[in-house]
C-alpha cells in the first residue's frame, strides 16, 4: 500500500510515494477546509496525531510542527461515508464465489451476519476509497423481506476485524417488488403476504423474549436457542434498527406502521416516493436512506424523483445518500456521484456534502467518531483537486485513521 508525501513547507505542491500503513503525524493542507461542522476554513490546515484530528485552522494561525511530513490539496473534506451499499459482500467480478449478499432459500433470515461474509480485500473497496470513500454501511442485499444484517467498516484493513467499526449495525428488510418471490405460489407473492409474515416472525421473537425473561435463571424453563428469533429480539429491544428498503407510497406507509406496532427503531432506505408521505415522515422522526439519484427509474422506482433529496431537506427529515445495490457488474454506483447529481437538482452543495458525511455518520450513529473535522475525531479525510463534485476533479489522496490508503499523483 502506497502512501502520499508532501515533503517541505506549506506552499508545497509535489508529491512523492512512500510505502506506509501505519498512522502518521500529519499536516493537512487545503485551499479550502471543509469542516462540515462548522464553517469552511480558507487557507487551511488540519493537524494529525496517532490517528486522531488534534488541531485545525487558518494556516496563519496554526503552525506544524517542524519535520511534520504535509498534504497539500486544493479542497479538504472529510472522509465521505456511503450509507449503504452491499461492497465486501457483493464482489466485482459478478461471479458465484464473490456473491454472498443474498441466500434464497428462506424469504426472512435476519440470522445471517454481514460480519461472516464481509471480504475487506474486495478490489470494489480499494475502487470506492480513491473517490475518498472512507466508511461504509454494507450488508445483505435488499433481495428478501429480511435477507439479512449489516455492519459498518472503514475502507482500510486485511481482515473483517480490523476494518470494522459496528459489526451488527441493521437488520435488512424490504417491501416491494425486489423481495415478492417468483413462481406460482411461493411466498410472498403479494404486499399483504410480506406485511403478514414479517408480523408473524416478530410476534414469535416478542414470544420468545417473553419466554426468556420468564425462565429467568432456571435452565430447565428456557426455550432453545434461535438464532433467527433472537436477531428480532435484538431488533425488538432496540439494540439494532430494522433498515427496511421501500419504494413505494403504500410500502412506505406500510413500513411506518409497523414500527409503531412493535415499537422498533426504524429506518427507511430508497423511499423514491417519499415526497408523498413527508408529513408522515416527518411526524415518525425516522431518517431516510435515500436511494441512488442515478439510478433507473423503473418498477418500484418509476415515479422517483431527482429533486426528492431536496424536499427531505426542507422537510428537515434526516438523510442521506447511498452508492446502494445494482445487480449487475461492478454491483456498485459511487456516492459521490450520486450527492453530485442531487445537489444538481435543487440540493446545493453543502446540503450534499453533508449529506455523505456528517449526516450519514448521524443516521448510522457514528457521528462522535466521523463525519466532520473536529478535534479528537478519527483523521479520516478526502483530498481533492477541486470543487468534489465536478466531475473533472479528481481525488488525490485519501486519509483513514491517520493512514494514507490512496495516492493520485497531481
């Protein structure tokens, strides 16, 4: 792995590569800072040790110190976060053995664990960080009414252990076209079967806590272990979210009901229809995932919308966006690419930056982590040789945990 140098002073403009992966003393330099947080800082410098953002400000005020080795770029962000995706789980050559983001053979099996499946070496992981994609929330695909979990990683790593950050994060399931099953009578094969199965599998996990507490300490009194019932209690409980992928008005409207019902944390993910039920969204409080502005508008996504990331941000309901799940090779879109688009139509730019950083890091939890540059977050950063979201610009390095994943030579 290659790591990206500026040696000399501040006004440095060459870069050299040097091999490294362990996380370096930094000196962050750009034309432009973007905190996210707070305002853009012109003529800045963000200050890096052991992995952590120690300091940050106007280069005239803040001074590195001596032998610090620097990045130079023209703008500064941090680290961008896809808020979902299936990457690591869905490999790029679109062969059997890269495919484990979705088993068949049940319609819910919230059991299955993203952790055990998660490939960190995925040449799709290394394709997404030279965008300067940092972390992502990835997992089962959104293929079964519940296919499985989800786990959020940094796009840095050998192995599952050392990329993650949240190794159970969401429970995926989805309403829709995408999870009705195929063939004269198999199931479900219609709206009204998936919302009836998915109640029938969380009253049986509700049963099955409620077995649970009543045995207390008494082994003989205790139900077998089910791992299927035990993953919706968790979800029951409100340790994990059930993320449900929905399109449609009525799936969405569909979804919200549920979660009153059961009285679970959800969260909404595509929602290319949202724009018809705002105020219920608005009203539920629940964030939405919005689904890849680029993505073709067909089957459940035919009345989406590109200007729908700009209602949600008027509507002031919690978003973000979302590289999502193509079903075909390389399996994956680049987020920012998407936000590009959406800030096109109607959204802005700082809107859309926030949106795949601090934004994201709030949907998925990880804020006091990423998200922004602030001191004592992980030195996670996007170096760009331009405004991100023009498409001549290109990333010219990446920085995760102090550590320079990705060098673009200028």
């Amino acid at each position: 792995m290659s790591a990206l140098i500026c040696l000399g002073a501040r006004a440095c403009g060459v870069f050299v590569l040097a091999a490294s992966v362990i996380a370096q003393d930094l000196a962050v330099f750009g034309k432009r800072v973007h905190t996210v947080s707070g305002a853009v800082i012109e003529n800045g410098v963000v200050l890096v040790k052991g992995g952590k953002i120690v300091a940050l400000g106007p280069m005239t005020e803040l001074e590195p110190p001596i032998g610090m080795r620097t990045l130079t770029a023209d703008v500064v962000t941090p680290g961008l976060i896809d808020a979902h995706c299936v990457i690591g789980l869905a490999g790029y050559l679109n062969q059997p053995q890269d495919q484990d983001q979705h088993d068949p053979a049940a319609p819910i099996q919230p059991e299955l664990r993203a952790l055990d499946a998660y490939n960190a070496r995925e040449r799709l992981i290394e394709w997404v960080r030279e965008f300067g994609v940092t972390t992502i929330h990835t997992g089962h695909a959104p293929l079964a009414l519940i296919s499985g979990d989800t786990l959020i990683a940094k796009t840095r790593g050998d192995t599952v252990d050392e990329a993650v950050l949240v190794p159970r994060a969401m429970v995926a399931a989805t309403l829709g076209s995408d999870s009705r099953a195929e063939g004269k009578g198999k199931s479900p094969g219609t709206a009204g079967k998936q919302l009836a199965l998915l109640r029938e599998a969380l009253i049986g996990a509700d049963e099955h806590r409620r077995t649970l507490a009543a045995a207390g300490d008494d082994a003989t009194k205790r139900p077998d272990r089910d791992l299927r019932k035990e993953a919706l209690v968790d979800v029951l409980e409100g340790r994990v979210p059930l993320l449900v992928t929905a399109h449609r008005h009525q799936d969405i409207s569909s979804a919200l009901r549920l979660a009153r019902e059961f009285g679970f944390k959800l969260v909404l993910d595509g929602a290319a229809e949202a724009y018809v039920v705002l105020d219920e969204l608005s009203a539920a409080h629940v964030p939405v995932i919005a689904h890849p502005p680029m993505a073709r508008f067909v089957e459940d996504l035919q009345n989406a919308s590109r200007t729908t990331p700009k209602q949600l941000f008027d509507a002031k309901i919690p978003f973000a966006f979302q590289s999502g799940y193509e079903s075909y090779v390389p399996k994956t879109r680049v987020v920012l690419y998407e936000a590009a688009i959406a800030a096109a139509h109607g959204l802005g730019r700082d809107a859309a930056l926030r949106a795949i950083t601090l934004d994201a890091a709030r949907v998925l939890g990880i804020d006091a982590r990423v998200g922004s540059l602030e001191v004592g977050k992980d030195a996670d950063f996007a170096l760009y040789d331009g405004d991100p979201f023009e498409y001549t610009t290109h990333c010219v390095a990446t920085v995760i945990d102090g550590v320079v994943v990705f060098a673009g030579l200028r």
